[in-house]
C-alpha cells in the first residue's frame, strides 16, 4: 500500500527539520518523489526480536536519527 505524501506525513524527519526553510523553502527536496509505505520505526537501543511496533504510513525517504525504518 503507498499513496502520495502529504506535508504533514514529513513530522520528525532529519530532512524536514535541517533542510526545510533553507534558502526560503517550504519542503525538503524528496518531498515531489517521495512516496508513503507501510513500515515501523525502531530504535537503535531495541532488539528486533524484542520490538513489537505498530505498522503505520511512513515516507520512503524518512530519515529517523536515532534508529532505522523497518519497512515490510
């Protein structure tokens, strides 16, 4: 499942925080590719045999600082 991204799918996002707003921009510059897929975010700290996250929309180029995207 994958739909079209919408602004408000960018929250938390490495890209959306340090690269939005650079040079009077309003969006990263995946934002027109970028496609929205099933997928859970770890933790870095969390064992994947331990991790038991929910499957939720997330953007394919979502970049998560402190961890990875595991995506299906």
């Amino acid at each position: 499942m994958s739909r079209k991204i919408k602004r408000s799918d960018c929250y938390g996002c490495y890209n959306e925080e340090y690269h939005c707003g650079l040079g009077g921009s309003k969006k990263c510059w995946s934002f027109d590719t970028a496609k929205v897929e099933k997928g859970r975010k770890q933790h870095r700290d969390t064992l994947p045999k331990n991790y038991k996250g929910i499957w939720v929309l997330i953007p394919n180029c979502y970049i998560y600082i402190d961890g990875f995207i595991e995506r299906t």
